[in-house]
C-alpha cells in the first residue's frame, strides 16, 4: 500500500493578516525511495515569524515562498528508510523539510542530532536556529558589558527568552518586554530575567523606566512599532541594537519609527540580521547552547499543536503573540 | 584705550526656527592680559548645523548652549598680544572661540596651524572638524568597497564634499543630493560626484534611483526627514549608513522614519556618530586632509558673511540651506 505524506502548501498570498485560506493541505504519494535518497519521519516541525514574510511576494532577503509548493520550515525527525550510506534508519535528524510529515533527501542540509541529552525538539527552538538567532545578536552585535541593561522583546519567546538568559550569563540586566502577566511573569520566574514589563498593560514607556533605571544600553529586538519607539526612548550614548524582527509590521502595515533624530543624539549603533548568513558562528553557538540545554542551565518553553492539521491555526495564533515559548507542531 | 569686544550671546531658545531675536549683539571691553595667557583677534568664525541643537534645552549628547552667553563655534584667527610662552604674536590659531571678534586663552584647545600652504579659514572646513567628520563616517563607518556607491546628502556642503571626494578616492561611485541645480552642477563639475540629484526638483525617488542603478551601498546622512526615506529605500543588502546630522529635524519638528523594517530586511548597518567622540583618528585625517588641500586635491567652496553683525542671518540661512559650501563669517 502506498503511504501518504500529508503537506500544507501556500494557496494564496495574505492581503494583510494571514488567514487559514492561505494554506491547503494536500495527499502526496511517498515514491519509492532513489538510491542515495533516504526518508524521515517529521517528528516536530517549528513555526517561526519570519515564514510570514516569505509568504509576501516582495522584495526581501530571501526568495517569495512559492505558491503550491509545501511551506517552507524546520523539522526534526527520525530517519525510517535508507538507501544513504551515513544515514541509518533510526538516525534522529534536523532538516528543513517544511510542512509535511515526511521529507526525502540525498543528506544535503541534513545534520544529524544527538537526542539522548537533548530532547529532540529543543534542535528547533534553543538548539536551533531561534537559539542561534539570540546568540548572535547578543553576542555579536549588543556585545553586554557586566552592569550594562539589555532588553529584550517578545521576551517570552524563543529567540527572546535564550537572549536574556545568556545576556544575565555576561553579567548585564536583562528586562523583557511580554504581552500579558502570564508571560512576564514566567520570563523573571523560570527564565530568570531581572524584570519583565507588560506591553498590553497599556504604560509601556513608564513601565520599562521604572525598570530601567540607569537606562538601556543594549536592545534586541524582535516586534518593531511602539515596542520599539518606546525602547529607542530610554537608550543610552553608545548603545546597541540588534535588529532581528519586527513581527508587528508583518502583516503589511508598515509601522514608523517615530524619533529615528534617538540614533543621533544617542549616537547608537542599528545591526539588521539574518542568523542564516552567519554560518560562521553556528558550531560554536550550537555547542554553547547544546551544552547549556543539556545542563539544564538554560531554559525554554514549548507550545504544541498536536497534528499536521492545526499548522496553520498554530501559526496565525503566533504572528497575535498567542503561542508562549517556542510554537511547534507535533507530527507523532 | 579700551578695547571693545564684539560678541553674539544667547538670548533665548528658539521655539521652533531659530529667529535673529534669539541672539543677542554684546559689547564687552577687552580686560588686560594674564600672565600665562595670550590673546587672539579672529579672522573667521564657523557656522554649523549642530549648532542649533544646542540652543535647545533637550537632553543631548552635549550641554546646551546657556543663555546670555557668547555663543559657542569654532574660529581661526591669530595671535594678537601674549604672555604665554608658545604661543607668540603672529601665530596662527584654531580654536573654539565662539561668536566674537577677540579670545583670550591659557592654550588649552589651541591648535597653532600653517597657513602658508592652507588657507587659514580650511582650517574650520575640509582641514577641520566637517573635514574629519566626513573621513570618519566614510572611513570608519562605510568603508566603501572599490566599485560600491556611496550617496551624500547635503552634497555641495562642508562634510558633504569632503565625504564624496574621499568616496572616489576609494574608488567608489560618489553620488550627492543637493538643494537647487546650481548646487548639484557644482556638486558634479567642481567636487567631481559621478551624479547629484536636486531633492528640490521633487522628484526625489524617481531621480535617485536613475543615478543608483546598482542600487546603494553606503551613505552619509545630513539631513533626515524624506531623503533618508527614499535613501533608505535604495539601499542594497549589508549597506552602511552613517548617521551624522539630522538638519531637517533640528528646527523641532521630529520627522518619522517611514519604513524602518528595511534596516532589517536589507540587514543594514546603522550608526550616529559625533566626531569630536573619537578624538584618536584626528591626526590621521588631518593629516591626510591637509595633505589634499594642499596639493588642491580636494576642493571646497565657502559662503562667507561679511561682519560680525551678519552671523545670525548667515547662521538661520545655513539652516534653511541657503550657503553654498562652508558657511563662514568673515572679521577682519
């Protein structure tokens, strides 16, 4: 009999806000497996923002997600049919397959993980790219001096949530900035953040500088719109921002900033990245992070849609900030 | 006899464009000399930009200028009485003297130049603080690559030239945006910019993108407002941008940046810079500027006002952009 490999792909482009009619789920028939190919099971398959703006025919980074064809995305799972001479059958890999539950490949982009001191998903959040993501842009760009104020927004998220760990590592403060009480208070609680303040509590500016009393000298930031005029208002000479998403404007309104004379006066320094141009940097991250997981010395929280159908619900839900810690869909 | 001295002081902040009744014409008599001190009679005095910031009392990265006192500027001049051991009668001088026609001086902040192969009045333009801003943003910021643009707001003037000219040098192609056709034949004819483009023809975008078809790598930024927008929109990935000034802005006004998301998609660099913050790379570009003055390889052109009487009109004119080239008042 043959098995079916169940797909979402990209039916129609967003005019605005991303909606379920956007996507198509999709039977494919698995073909025989080629020789040198090898087959996985999608065990886990992340959802991340930056696959909105793929779905956008614009001019960006990266090439237009194509219409018809299966989402693009990162996957763990567990290879279940080899004719590949380094992978087994039994191998745990990470790939990027996109929305699918299985993916077939000759190895290229495929590297395989060990999931004996790390669970396995965790190679799609802290141990992956959104791991990697904060790493870089707290390391590389914000550079935190001990004593120095980092904050950091969508705190409670997974790109957010390994910054602030590790900038609390380098000695700075570290202060979140979350939507709801929920998830500031768990970004101070079990993520270990000085503070966390609440943008939809309505105070924003008054509330991050009653937790930034000397100011903020480094600031990582994933959301853009007043969430980032708002911090650009409490930096210090010399600061540094880096800049990794701005989910806020995804949609399509473009959202002002508006005080850019803040760069000047402050003398600041912006850094827009990508993490997947930085290959450089990805063993060293990885191994930092892997380490750190394994010790449980850093730590994540996981939401989980259970099934290749709720995908695309999964993944409005995170562009509204409605997920909390990383958003994964479980396959199996 | 007593010696009068004439001096242009504060006389309140500016409530939105600066007006000739904010400052005020004083008269003091030149009190005897020290010992230890030496006394200069100034033959030109500088007009700038930042000037106007501080005559705001707003948190920024100086103290504002105070009220009922002599406004603060650089002057080149020369050295007119001394009890100072070296400096002598004849000497000529770069200080930051302000808005008068006399300084008295212990020496400190007193730079003795060579005015028989420079111009004396360089020394407050391409041979001074516009001339090593202009290296600094180029060199330190933008570090252009051999065949890469560079665009330049504000083109035809003090840093603006500078910045071009050095772009070229580096084998870059140097683009200006200037005020007024006249400015932007002297931008291409005389400073050598391979294009110029009149932000006041109103076609801003359209004509740009016509002299950047390989779109824009880095840029020198004096202005703000709807250049840095459209600027903004041509750069290419990984392109620099050298915050320096913000003209369009200064009058109070703050002007949005309309599309910030393109810092991150086109991963840009962003940086504010005050020149006189990195005070190690001054001998370095003076030297190099110097040397290029000289040999009447790199060119510039002065606005001068005749008088001290005049700084006020000369100073709003340069804000609304009415100089052509470095803005000068001229004392002896």
């Amino acid at each position: 009999m043959t098995q079916i490999n169940r797909q979402w792909v990209l039916a129609s482009r967003p005019e605005g806000a991303a909606s379920p009619s956007n996507f198509r789920l999709v039977e494919a028939p698995l073909e025989p497996l080629a020789d040198g190919h090898f087959r996985v099971r999608n065990h886990y398959m992340s959802l991340d923002p930056y696959m909105r703006g793929r779905m956008n025919d614009s001019k960006s980074y990266a090439a237009p997600q194509p219409l018809d064809q299966v989402m693009i995305g990162g996957t763990v799972g567990e290879v279940v049919e080899s004719k590949h001479p380094k992978f087994a059958v039994g191998d745990k890999v990470v790939a990027m397959f996109g929305w699918q539950e299985f993916g077939t490949s000759d190895g290229a982009g495929v590297r395989k993980v060990d999931a004996t001191h790390i669970p396995l998903s965790a190679y799609l959040g802290a141990v992956g790219m959104p791991g990697v993501t904060g790493w870089y842009g707290l390391n590389k760009i914000i550079a935190p001096r001990a004593g120095e104020t980092v904050v950091v927004s969508a705190a409670s998220g997974a790109v957010g949530g390994v910054v602030g760990q590790l900038a609390k590592r380098a000695g700075a403060r570290a202060v979140g900035i979350a939507g709801g009480a929920d998830k500031c208070r768990y970004v101070v609680e079990h993520l270990g953040f000085d503070a966390c303040v609440d943008y939809k509590a309505g105070n924003l500016y008054q509330d991050l500088k009653a937790v930034t009393p000397d100011g903020v000298d480094g600031y990582f930031e994933n959301v853009g719109g007043e969430v980032l005029d708002v911090t650009l208002a409490r930096m210090n000479a010399f600061g540094r921002i880096a800049l990794c998403g701005m989910i806020a404007s995804y949609d399509g309104q473009p959202l002002p900033l508006k005080h850019p004379a803040l760069l000047l006066t402050q003398r600041l320094l912006v850094q827009g990245f990508i993490v997947s141009e930085h290959p450089d940097v990805w063993p060293e991250a990885l191994t930092e992070l892997g380490t750190l997981v394994a010790q449980k010395q850093l730590h994540y929280r996981e939401s989980v849609a259970e099934g290749i159908e709720q995908a695309p619900q999964a993944f409005i839900g995170l562009l509204k900030g409605k997920n909390f810690g990383k958003q994964l869909v479980k396959l199996i």
